[in-house]
C-alpha cells in the first residue's frame, strides 16, 4: 500500500514537473547549460533489484533499485572505473567518462564488451574495463581525456590547449606568451570553465576565467586534471553564467594506492629556431622556459578517505617583437624610438598548488574539501605597437576555498556545495612618469604606430572575492511515459568587485607623425587627476542568484528528451545606485560653447539623437532585470536502439553577464579623471582657449603642472554613462546533427548556429552644435560637456553570429589496439558589427552608433583542421602527433583610402570615407599539395620512453618537438588600402617580420619519476 503510494506521489510530482518546464519553454523563446563533472549511468537490469557501483581505486560505492520494468540510474559518479552489477552472474567493470552518460544494460549473463577495453593498473592489480561512450547525449561536444592530456604533444603546462581537438574550439598562444580560448565569433570572455562543477568565471575582466586576463599562466595544475568535457552550444539548464562554450572538468583524488610524480621540463634559446623578427633583426634574443612540480595522493583511511596534492611551477623569458601599427613609418619616428622596435622579453614567474580531501563515512555520504592557490609574477603588455619601456609589472593572484557534502539514497541525490574565490590582477607600469603615442593625422588620428611608456590607465587593480553556496537535488526514480532523471537546483552569491582602472603617476603624450617626419611637440596629452576626497576604487557588493530544472527523458530505447529552464538574477549595487554627479548633471544644461546663444548642450545631443536623461541616474531609476529566463531543450533518436546511428539537436538560450571593468567606469573616472589637453601644432590645430586646448609650453612635461591646469575644474574630464536600461548580453543556439559508430570510431557531423546579442559597447557622445556627428570628415572630438572633456555613452548593441560544421571522427586509445586518433575539422561563417579584432574590446568609436557598423567577418579562420594520434611503441615508447591547419585570419579594421568624406554613416561607409573591413590577406604555406591557401600551420611530436626502475617506480624521459617544421604563423598585417577613393586590389598582407601565435620550432625536454 505504502509502495504503490510512493509510486502515485512520484508519477504525479513528475507529470508536474515537465508540464511546467514545457509550459516554460513553450512561453519562453531561449535556452542554457549543465555544469557537473559527474557522471551518470542508466541501463536496465532485472526488475525490483538493487544496483551497486564500486569504484574501483577508491572503494567508494554507490547503490540504487530498478524499478518494476527494470530501469535504473545511478547519478553523481565520480568518472572512474566501477564494478557494477544487479546480482550474481551480471557483473561489468566499466569506465565512466567527465559529465557524461553511459549505458549498461545488466543481464543475467555479462553480454561481449560492446566497445574495446582498456587495461588499467589498480591496486597493483591489472583490470580490463570497458568505456562507455556517450552517444545519446543532445550537446554538441567532445570528451577530451587523460590519455590526450598525456600522449600528445603540449607547448605549455595549460590543460586548455588540449580543447581544440574538439571542433568549433580555438587555442591561441598569442606572441607576448599569453593564451585564450575561444569559440566562435565570441570573446573568450563569454566562455567558462567548471571545475568539480565549480564555474570560475572572471566577473571583472575578460579572458572567461579568473586569472587568464592577459596571463601567459596555466588556470590549474595540469597533474590535477583526470579529464575534461568540452561543450559547444545546447548545454542544460544547470550550466550558468556563459554564452559561448563550456568546459567542464573533473580534479583527480587520492586512491587507495599511494601514487606520485615528480617532473620538470625545459626549453631555451638554443633549443628554438629564430623569429621571423629576429631573423629580420639579425639578433636573436635570450629566452628559456621551465616548467616543473609533483603530485602525491594516497589513503588516510582505505575505501574511506584519501587525500590528493599538486604543485607546478613556471619560469620563463618569452620572446616578443615590438612593430609599427602602420605599415612604412618606422623611418619618420624618432631614432630613439626606431631603437625600441624590433624584438624584446618577457619574464614570468607562476607558481600554481591544488589539494583535495575525501571522506566517505557511508555508502550514502562522501564530504570533498579541496583548495586551489596560484600566483604570478611578470612583466607584460608589450609587443606590437606597445615599446618595451611601457611594459607592466604585473601580479595575479587566484585563490578558491570548496566544501561540499553528496548524500544518495535509491531514487534520489543531493550535492550541497559552499566555495570561497579571492582572485585580483594588478599590473603598474615598470616607467613612471611621460610616455608617448605616435599616431597619424586626419581621419586616423587615433591610429597608434608605436607607444613608449605609458598613460594612466596602465595603472590597474581589478578583482573579486566573496563566498557562494549552491544545492543540486536529483531524482533519479521516476517514470511516467518513460524514464526520467529529474535535476534541480540553485546557486546564491555574495560577491565583492573591485576596480581601480587608472594612477596618477604616468602621463600620455600624443605626437603626430607624418611622412615630414614627428611634429617636436604633443598634440594631447592625458593623465591622471584625482579628486579629493573620492577613493579611486570602485567596489560593488554583487548578489547573483540562479535556479534551474532540467528533466532527462528517456521516452523509450529510441527518443531521448531534455528538457530545461533555468532563471538567472544579478543586482550589482555600484550601478544600479549609481548618482550622476550634481555638476555633470548641471553641465548638461549650460550653454553649448559652440552654439548659437540660448541652446544648451543637451539640445545638442537632443539634435544628435541622444536624450542625456536615458543615462543620468537618480540612484533610483534603475532596476536589475528579472526576467532572464532561459528555456533550453535538447533531443537524441537512436535509429535503431543499439546507439550506433543518433541524430540529435536542440535549441536555447543561455545568458552572460556585463564585466565589472565596463560598467565601473563611471564611477572611476569620476574620481580618478583622466583628462585629455590639447595643443596647438600644425599637423592637429586646435583653437587655443576653445575646448581645452593650449598652447605648448614645456613646462608642460611635469604632471603635477598637468594636474595644476584642470585643480578645481573638471576640464578635460571624460565623463562615461551608461544607459539605465542596461541588459544582460546572451545568445541564442541551435543544433542539429548526428553521430554514427562506424567500426572503432566515433563520427559526429553537426551543423550549429549561434547569436549573440546586447553587448555592451561604449561610443562617442560629443555632437557639433547643429546635432551632427560628422563634419569635414572629422568626429566632434573637441566638442565635449561645456567644462569637462568628452563624454562617452555605453549602450547595449554588440552582436555575433555564428555558422558552423563541425565534424569529427575519433578513434578511441584502446590498450589491445595501442594506438588512438582523433580528427576535428570547422567550417565557420561568422559576422560582427564592430571592426575590432579583439572581440573583448568594448569600445567603437568609428561611427556615430554601434548600430551604423556594418556587418563583417569575424576574427575567425573559415576552415581549420586539427587531427591527432597517439600510438604505444616498442621498448616501452608512447608516441603521439598533432596537425593544425588553418586558412588565414581576417584583418577587422577601419579601412580609409582617400574617399570623399560624406559626414554621414550610410552603406557600410563612414562619414569619414573611411570604411569598415574584415579582409582575409593572402595564405602563406601549402600543405602536401595544392596552393598556399593556410594561414597556420604547426605539426607537433612527442616521444616519451618509460623506464621501469624498481616495482612500481618508474621514471621517464620525453622530448617534443613543437612546430616540427618552422612555419611562421604571422599575426601582424602589411595595409596598403589605396587612394583617391578607390581601394586597392590586395590591402591585406601579412607582415614577414612581424610577430607569430605559437612558437618558432622549438624543442622542449621533459625527465620525471613516477610511483
């Protein structure tokens, strides 16, 4: 009687359940994301039978019941090897993949192993296990797994490098040394990566995650990560915080064996091929890399607790090259500025800890503390136009603090989970004092050739730090039409953001350059100016809150659903109770300077199309939004029920968040002004006594002189709003493909398409007094808030889109086949209305709105392929090979080639004449055969030899050799648009001299120790 309640009350909980999530995502266009490392495995077996899992190298184990028609699901598995059975006569060893799904059928008699097996030592006892590969699954994505991590050829300690063998997925070493990961048309900023389901996005900065904002250092130990998930588009609903890609990773713990490694590797000068730079310079200089550290883990107490510890380090001098932003002007620079072009180095220092306790004092309960510490020294922001002398002195610190408490029973599972982040960057220029711009006239004044030293803004400290408790509920023992898992759950977060954005102790002067050669004084200089009284930092108490359920339905052995909704709220305090100061308020009402008498200047902007009352705040006219939901539903068909032939798809949204450092701003440069001063010369005139402009006196090279113009004034002060209708940037997706078994390989062909919208992005607010924008061909630069500089206005308008085919094929590593290989190749279409390359800048100011941009390709390869293979030698050799192709990345810029200026933004065209562009320049290799269609190109090796010294020690030698071949993969751009308004026939090309992503050939050695 009781049972056959239980049963009643279950099927009634459940039918509730999916008709509000179907009602939801019925009223709702949208969709979102999943973000456990666990793993899931659902099956049949005999009726009313209890189901034990036992993980192999822990003991831990895990039990649950079939239900009447013999279905079962097991959830919140750590991915391992496990014992499973359903009593005498069903046992199966299987191995369980990172945020995945298997299925294990348990009948009275053990069927053949549906997959080949792999061979793994636990215990001192070797175990033949078979992995389950998700096939059922609607995400778009790929396992990337420990064997990959291991085996193939690695440039650098960063466990992120391996995610481009997953199609759609981008790795970038950039020339400075640092790294990003990048899907799509979308910043990387849109990113995020869960670790032990634990999402450690950057609030404040971009790079996705904290502490990779302009990092050359690895997020987390390399020897703490067992394996990750990458996933593409159409994750579910307990994915938050991400409109681009997810990865999702699971750290590795102690066993019941005691287990360690010890490596170190290096690289140095020597052991590299020059740079195109240092080839052109003939000089060649000094660099060295070192990577090194250990892990050790083991019992406390067998099959109940364990412990687990990792340590890396980092040292290294990248090399880099310093080149002119515009192509032929090196000669007209002064020499002591010629001097600082050409190749430089940057140090770093990272040293980057994990641990972890387990305790399992129940089959039902298992309690996790683990805590993670990194930091980093090192001086960066140079290369490019940037000298070495406005280099920074940078620290970046990231710390996590994670509790949590699994308890299961037979039909359900709960995670409860409390984490702590404190993680800041802070980089300082290594000059204090005047530094330098070297920029063009007319329409590209704003075009930097090179810069020495640098301004206010290189001052920074920028971070987070707060704690977050999350709970995730599963039901795992419900059926109504079907079979279903049932998730649900929340996260609250209390967290502080900090930004202070700019110093007082650097100044930027501006100097034009012409083919005459460098005008003797600056036409504008800016620095710092504080305000007494008004701390520089801006800080904001965060709260964020997110709820969500998603039901996995199994309808029958063919149809899979999974259906979700999740809801996401954020109040930051320091926007939305933001006051617009009393004086800027009043400026706006004042007479406008330059027009006529009695037209104040927020008539002007009236004429211009901006009403100043959409962005002057009260303190309360705005409101955090409530209404981002997000409805995301996916499905699979398994043709034939045997999960050889799946088809699957889906269709969401998923919703970001806008960075601290770009909403702050107006508070920072309230109280840390950076004003901009102009002066007279006779390539940028000006109007001395009109708009803040003066006529040069040397004295003007000391900043306290500077900062003793505007005392107790605000001119020259930008003033930055933001609109008081702020959104929340998100995307939407959809999918569809399918994924065949074809012998020992796994295929996937997908056709995927994402939007991304509501970008925050900051324009020119200036207007000349008849409301225009353009005059002449020049922007109202001088034109600012009657006694303060120039105002810029954030607003939402930033887009993407994305087209993609992804199709992939692996070959598992199998212990009886010894080898294993992996193929991913992308065919991208992708648009932007913005013509920056760097898709984390947030600001546009070569057209009047971010809605007169026209739409052009985004810094993304059409085509790229990347295939890999590892292979067991002989004499205990592992072998592994990786090829990257890619056809040539387009140049996103502002085009101006002498047109006749319309001083109106129409047809693609700016006022200016000028134009925006993505233009792809020329390839510059071939591949085997055919013509030079590749802009990259890079095939990597590895050989590791093992030696087995005494029992279970072992020790081993590797060597990789990285870009095998020396291609050089350009990064910089040779324009020549053309003239008299007619654009040339080949713009684009890329410069032989310039700066590479990834290494010259370089060959690293590696020596370690294992028990």
């Amino acid at each position: 009687m009781n049972t056959t309640m239980s049963q009643k009350l279950r099927r009634q909980l459940l039918s509730g359940l999916i008709q509000a999530a179907i009602a939801a995502t019925c009223a709702i266009p949208g969709w979102s994301v999943a973000q456990t490392a666990d793993a899931t495995l659902r099956g049949h077996g005999p009726a009313s039978t209890v189901v034990t899992a036992r993980q192999l190298s822990t003991g831990a184990v895990r039990r649950t019941r079939t239900d009447k028609g013999g279905s079962y699901a097991l959830v919140g598995l750590p991915p391992g090897t496990y014992q499973v059975d359903a009593g005498p006569g069903t046992e199966r060893t299987v191995t369980l993949s990172v945020a995945s799904v298997g299925t294990l059928d348990l009948g009275a008699a053990a069927p053949a192993a549906p997959a080949p097996s792999n061979v793994k030592a636990l215990g001192g006892v070797t175990v033949s296990a078979v992995t389950l590969p998700e096939v059922t699954t609607s995400e778009v994505g790929n396992i990337v797994s420990l064997r990959d991590i291991d085996a193939l050829p690695a440039a650098s300690r960063n466990f992120l490098e391996f995610a481009d063998i997953v199609p759609g997925m981008v790795f970038t070493r950039n020339a400075d040394g640092t790294t990003s990961l990048r899907a799509g048309a979308q910043a990387s900023s849109n990113i995020n990566v869960y670790i032990d389901g634990v999402g450690q996005k950057n609030y404040v900065l971009s790079g996705g995650i904290t502490g990779q904002n302009a990092s050359q250092g690895n997020p987390f130990p390399q020897l703490a990560i067992g394996e990750y998930k990458v996933i593409t588009s159409n994750y579910k609903a307990e994915y938050d915080q991400i409109s681009s890609a997810a990865v999702t990773a699971e750290t590795k713990s102690g066993t019941n064996d005691f287990h360690g490694d010890v490596f170190g590797s290096f690289t140095n000068t020597r052991l590299r091929a020059m740079t195109p730079a240092e080839q052109a310079a003939h000089d060649k200089t000094q660099s060295h890399e070192k990577d090194y550290g250990f892990d050790f883990g083991g019992p406390i107490v067998k099959d109940m607790a364990h412990f687990f510890i990792a340590y890396e380090g980092k040292e290294f001098d990248s090399p880099t090259t310093v080149v002119p932003g515009v192509t032929d002007y090196a000669g007209y620079l002064p020499a002591s500025v010629q001097s600082q072009l050409g190749p430089a180095s940057l140090p770093f220092k990272e040293n980057d800890w994990f641990g972890k306790i387990d305790f399992e004092p129940t089959d039902h309960d298992r309690f996790e503390v683990s805590g993670k510490y990194r930091k980093e020294t090192s001086i960066s922001g140079l290369g490019g136009t940037l000298a070495a002398s406005a280099g920074l002195d940078t620290q970046n610190t990231d710390k996590r603090f994670d509790i949590r408490w699994d308890h299961s029973a037979y039909s359900w599972f709960n995670r409860l989970q409390m984490t702590y982040e404190n993680a800041f960057y802070a980089p300082t220029p290594i000059i204090v004092g005047d530094g330098s711009s070297y920029t063009l006239t007319g329409a590209q004044l704003n075009k930097v050739i090179v810069q020495t030293g640098n301004s206010p803004l290189a001052q920074q400290n920028k971070g987070q730090k707060g704690p977050a408790i999350q709970d995730d509920l599963t039901f795992n023992d419900l059926e109504w039409n079907g079979d279903h898992v049932v998730k649900m759950g929340f996260k609250y977060k209390a967290v502080k953001l900090t930004a202070q954005d700019a110093g007082d102790s650097n100044a930027l002067f501006n100097y034009a350059v012409t083919p005459a050669g460098t005008e003797a004084i600056p036409y504008q200089v800016q620095f710092g100016s504080p305000t007494p009284g008004i701390s520089p930092v801006a800080t904001s108490s965060d709260k964020q809150l997110g709820v969500y359920i998603q039901d996995d339905w199994a309808v029958d052995d063919h149809l899979t659903l999974n259906l979700g909704v999740r809801w996401d709220y954020e109040k930051t305090p320091s926007y939305l109770n933001f006051v617009t100061p009393a004086n800027v308020v009043a400026a706006f009402g004042m007479q406008d300077p330059n027009a006529p008498p009695g037209q104040t200047y927020a008539q002007t902007l009236a004429l211009g199309g901006v009403n100043i009352n959409d962005y002057i705040s009260t303190g309360h006219n705005r409101h955090a939004k409530t209404n981002e939901w997000q409805p995301r539903f996916g499905f699979s068909y398994d043709i034939n029920g045997d999960q050889k032939h799946v088809v699957f798809g889906g269709i969401g949204r998923s919703y970001d968040r806008d960075l601290y450092e770009s909403l702050q701003v107006e508070q920072t440069k309230q109280a840390l002004s950076q004003p901009t001063l102009f002066f007279n010369t006779p390539d940028v005139p000006c109007n001395v006594g009109v708009n803040n402009c003066y006529a040069w006196n040397p004295a003007y090279l000391s900043i306290p002189t500077l900062q003793g113009l505007v005392s107790g004034s605000n001119a020259g002060k930008e003033v930055d709003l933001v609109t008081n209708n702020l959104k929340a940037p998100y995307s939407d997706q959809f999918s569809i493909g399918m994924r065949n078994q074809i012998g020992d390989w796994n295929t996937s062909a997908t056709l995927a398409y994402i939007s991304s919208h509501n970008g925050l992005v900051y324009t020119l607010g200036n207007r000349y007094p008849d409301g225009s924008f353009w005059q002449n061909g020049g922007q109202p630069w001088g034109n600012g808030i009657p006694g303060f500089g120039s105002l810029i206005i954030g607003n939402n308008g930033l887009e993407t889109q994305t087209t993609q085919v992804l199709l992939s094929a692996d070959k598992p590593y199998t212990h009886e086949s010894h080898w294993g290989a992996t193929i991913a190749y992308t065919y991208s279409h992708t648009k932007q209305n913005n013509d920056n390359a760097d898709p984390t800048d947030q600001y546009a100011f070569d057209y009047e709105w971010i809605g007169n941009y026209p739409y052009t390709s985004s810094g993304v390869a059409k085509h790229r392929l990347v295939m890999t293979g590892t292979l067991d030698g002989p004499w205990g050799f592992v072998l592994g090979a990786k090829l990257t192709l890619a056809t040539p990345i387009p140049d996103l810029n502002l085009a101006c080639f002498g047109a006749t200026p319309t001083n109106v933004d129409s047809g693609g065209s700016a006022g200016s004449g000028c134009r925006s562009v993505a233009i792809a320049p020329p390839g510059n290799g071939r591949f085997l055969i055919g013509g030079k269609i590749f802009g990259y190109r890079d095939l990597d090796f590895q050989a590791t030899k093992n030696f087995m010294i005494y029992g279970n020690l072992k020790a081993y030698l590797r060597f990789d050799l990285i870009n095998a071949f020396n291609w050089s993969n350009y990064v910089d751009y040779l324009e020549n648009w053309g003239s008299n308004g007619v654009m040339s026939s080949r713009p684009v090309m890329y410069n032989p001299i310039g700066d590479i992503t990834g290494y010259p050939r370089t060959v690293k050695l590696t020596m370690g120790v294992s028990f």
